[in-house]
C-alpha cells in the first residue's frame, strides 16, 4: 500500500502548511436579481464550451468561470471533471477555478487532493493554492488524504516531494498532523526527508514516532527524517542511541546513519562496534558516520573514502547507491578523489548513477575536463554529460570537448550538450557555429536547447545572429519565433536595427496562453528599456487588464514604465 499511495500523501503535505482561511460559498456576496440572472446564463454557457473540442475553448470557459467566483457554484461538477483534461491549460484554471468558487466539499477537496500529483507544476500549485482556501484545518485534510491515496498510483511520488519541497516550511503543520496518522507517518517522514533542515520543527513528532510505530519501515524512514534535519535534530539523540541497540540491522543502520548525520559522539562505542558487522550496507553507513564524527582523524576519513569507493563496485545497487550518497559528504581531495569516480561512470543503475553524478559534480571544476574527456567514450558519455549539467558553471573547462562532441551528436545527447554551454554561458562561445547549425534540425526540442543556449551565451555568441534572425522570420511556431526574438535580445542588447524586428514578435508574446511565456515576453522587453517604446500601449493595456493575473499586472506596469522612459 505504501508504495501505490505515496504520491497523493506527499502532495498533499504541501497543501497544509499554507491554508488560510476557509473561504464560505457566496459569503459576503450581494447580487441584484438582474445580475444573479446574468451570471447564470453565462455559468451555463460556459459549461458547455468545457464540453468542446477546442483546447483552447476549453480554458478560456475555465478561467471565465475563475473570474466569477461563487456565482459559478453550478459549474462546480463540470470543473471537477476537467481537472482531469488531457490539455494542461484546462487542468490549471479548473483548479484554479474551484478554489475560487469556494464551495467545500470533500468531493472538490479530493479531486484538488489528486490534482497536486498532476504532471505540470503549474496544475500542482495551482491545486495547493485552491486547497489553501477551502480547508484551514490540517487535522480534518490528513484523513482526507489517506482517502485518496489508497486509490492513487505510485509514479507521481516524485511530483508530489517536488511540490512539497517547493512548500518549505509552510508544509509543516500538516506534517505534524500527518506523522499522528499511521497510515501516512511514513510518507510524511519522506517528505520531511527531502526538506531537511528547514523541516526541524517536527523533530518532536518524529521522536514520538520513534518510540510508538510497530512499523519497522515507518521507524526506518523516521530515523532517516532525523538524519537529514541533522543537528537541530540534536534532542532525538535518546530514542536514535536506543535504535542503534535494536536486533533489526535495518533500525540500527539507519540510526548509524543519523548519528553521523546529527552528531551524535556518544554513538562512537557502538558504532566501531557495528563497523566490523556482517551487514555490507550497516558497516559501509558505520564506517561513514565515525569520520563525519571525527573530521579530525585522517585514518578513520582514509578508511571510509576506500570502504565507500570499493563500494561502488558492489553487487547490490542499494550499497552501491550508499556508497555514492556517502562520498559527495566527504570532503576529498577532488584530484584523488575525481579519477577514481570517473572510473565507475558507467554504472546500469539509474539511481546509482545518478547519485554518483552528484558526488563527482560536488568536487567542482577540477573534475569537469576529466568528464569532458569521458564525452567520446560512447558507454559513459550519457553520465559524463549528466555530470557537466550538474556543475554548471564550473564546467567550463570541458567546453573543447563538447564543442568536438556537437559535432556528431544526435537527439538527446546533443540537447544535453547545449544545456552545458548555456549553463557556461559566455565562456561556450566556441559553440555558437555548432548551435546555430541545430537551428535546422528536424527535432523541436533540439532547435528550442539551442536557442536558449545562444540567449544564455549572449554577445559572445553574436556569429551565430544571422542564423537566429532567418530562424525568426521563417518560423511557423509561435513560441519558437518568440524564443528566437529572446535569443536575439541577449545576442544583440543594444542593436537599434535588431530591436525593431522582436519588438513585434515580443508583443505578440503577451497574448500568449501560458502565463509563463507571457511573463518571459514581459521581462525581456522591460530589459530592452525605451527601445521597445512601441510596445508601451501593448503593455499597459495588459497592466490595466483586471482579469490578467496580479503578477502579470504588476510585471507589465514595471515594463511600461522602462520602455516609456527617457
């Protein structure tokens, strides 16, 4: 059960922490008869456009129901239905709808509830926000959720953590109201997991957690909870020096590793016990602990870096996947430590592998031109170039590599190589021919990486500016044209010439239907300042518009300002 249910529990732990207010269907509303009948005809009218074909029909009716609040009560079931539309638009502003409408139901709150585990983080927060305001108990919601995550499918656990982790600390009165409910304590202790230290109000809801569950997986997962708030955990040590005594080598190595983790000293003794133990996984995590303990003691660090590394190599990818966890918290030279990691690239396990891309990307720009040099080896050149996204900046030294490797790579793999140069940003220059020539590739995703490559690059990238314009021009997709214009804003900031060819493209952008793309367009012709002077009614317009966002507001009256300065 644990796992099919995880996803809808670890949404929803973000939704608690942040509700207000529960908001009362039709409070404070004074309607004349006139405009009760007014609003009814519409609220019917647009039910029947949720019906249509027509994407974009669809969201529009959505958002216009949004816009008038409780008066849409009767379109209340229709909205609840298309929460589940195949369209994201539609998803978005159904769920922003229902918040707005505010009629409490459980049904709504339930559909919201699942709605946190959409595959679009716009959908997910627009869901967390529209719960906020329905529910403002987290006692009453816990329950709730455990309802919805017996039917729910485990492959959206990873949306729900992110959309919690986005949360923060807002989340934490609904995980001390969660870790009191056995059937979601445990997905609770993931979730307060992935916070860490922000999550060390809970700390006493885990110690009682400790001490009460029956549920080995749940003490587990509890003891891993404690371990990545780390010291301000301190006042678990107790019921964590009680966990290293258990039969249960699984409590005791999850106990070793919240000791290392938190600092608790007094769990030396044991810990040079359980480091000689018959348990792979135990000793690997009691090595590691007694040098997070003990920084100070060159043998004992050695010891641990050697044990951790020999793991890598391990059968089991569950140590293997220690091991990597393990090293990234060492500091180790990364001149000793690099070459050896590099070595163990090509690991068949994902998770490993990508635990081990941390660990390598968290000893800096020394590793960067060994991963660069691993870009022409076919069988680790999907790491080694998960390794050069991970560093970012730092991953300038191996531009040379991966402006040789562009030069053959396809699909993926070349996508990923121009996600490195724009990350590098004007120090990818190098690359700007090898970008521009992706500009006539038959892939979308391909042409769209460049793009934001050469935008990222900038300037430097300036060879690159006629092969952008003629992709602008010729453009059938709105949203490339527009991203070509962006690109070209960054190649060319001060070209007068240049300027006057986006701006149209740039106002086009601020009717665009993701509010995302509107803000970008917004953002981009604030910084051409009074070059983009053309686009001032464009954008005052939109800052006047009242069924326009706030944030879109406020961006576009920010934008108008600078373009209409002198």
């Amino acid at each position: 059960m644990k796992c099919k249910t995880a996803h809808v529990l670890a949404g929803c732990l973000a939704c608690l922490g942040t509700i207000g207010t529960a908001i009362i269907p039709n409070s404070n509303m004074s309607l004349h008869a006139e405009e009760v009948a007014a609003a009814t005809d519409s609220v019917s009218t647009l039910v029947e456009k949720l019906q249509s074909d027509d994407d974009d029909t669809r969201w529009k009716a959505a958002r216009e129901l949004g816009r008038l609040g409780a008066r849409s009560a009767d379109a209340v079931p229709a909205l609840v239905a298309a929460i589940q539309d195949p369209d994201t638009a539609v998803r978005h502003h159904a769920a922003i709808a229902l918040g707005r409408i505010g009629v409490n139901e459980e049904k709504i709150v339930e559909a919201l509830i699942a709605a946190v585990g959409d595959t679009d983080s716009g959908v997910r927060i627009a869901a967390v926000n529209s719960i906020r305001q329905l529910v403002d108990d987290p006692e009453v919601i816990v329950p709730m959720t455990v309802q919805v995550m017996e039917k729910a499918h485990p492959l959206f656990a990873s949306r729900m953590v992110e959309t919690i982790v986005m949360r923060g600390e807002k989340a934490l009165p609904f995980l001390n109201a969660a870790l009191k409910n056995e059937k979601a304590a445990y997905w609770a202790c993931l979730a307060i997991e992935e916070l860490g230290p922000v999550a060390a109000p809970t700390t006493p809801a885990l110690i009682q957690l400790v001490n009460s569950t029956p549920d080995t997986d749940t003490k587990v997962q509890a003891l891993l909870a404690i371990a990545k708030i780390g010291p301000a955990a301190k006042d678990a040590q107790g019921e964590v020096l009680k966990a290293l005594e258990s039969s249960d080598p699984s409590i005791v190595t999850a106990a070793a590793f919240a000791s290392g983790a938190v600092g608790f000293d007094a769990a030396t003794p044991k810990l040079e016990s359980t480091v000689s133990s018959d348990e792979p996984l135990l000793s690997l995590v009691s090595r590691w602990a007694l040098a997070k303990l003990h920084p100070e003691d060159s043998e004992l660090k050695q010891a641990a870096v050697d044990q951790l590394v020999a793991s890598l190599g391990n059968d089991d990818p569950s140590i293997r996947l220690a091991a990597a966890k393990g090293l990234q918290s060492l500091k180790v030279d990364p001149e000793v430590l690099g070459p050896r990691l590099i070595a163990k690239l090509n690991d068949s396990d994902p998770v490993v592998a990508h635990n081990l891309v941390e660990a390598l990307a968290s000893l800096g720009e020394p590793v960067a031109k060994k991963a660069g040099e691993n870009l022409s080896k076919v069988e680790n050149q999907e790491l080694a170039v998960a390794v050069l996204q991970e560093l970012g900046p730092k991953a300038k030294p191996a531009i040379p590599n991966v402006v040789e490797a562009l030069g053959s790579a396809e699909g993926e793999f070349r996508r990923d190589l121009q996600t490195v140069c724009g990350q590098v940003g004007p120090d990818a220059a190098a690359a700007a021919s090898e970008l521009a020539r992706s500009l006539g590739s038959d892939e979308e995703s391909t042409r769209i990486s460049a793009l934001f490559a050469l935008g990222s690059i900038g300037p430097q990238a300036n060879a690159a500016m006629a092969d952008v314009e003629s992709f602008m021009e010729s453009a059938s997709d709105p949203f490339e044209k527009l991203l070509a214009a962006w690109a070209i804003s960054k190649l060319a900031p001060t070209d007068e010439m240049q300027i006057a060819k986006i701006v149209p493209v740039l106002v086009e952008g601020l009717t665009f239907p993701d509010q995302r793309v509107q803000a970008e367009a917004i953002m981009t012709l604030e910084s051409l300042g009074s070059a983009a002077s053309s686009a001032a009614d464009a954008l005052t317009t939109l800052a006047n518009d009242p069924s326009a966002q706030p944030e879109l507001r406020s961006l576009a009256k920010s934008a108008a300002e600078a373009v209409s300065a002198n």
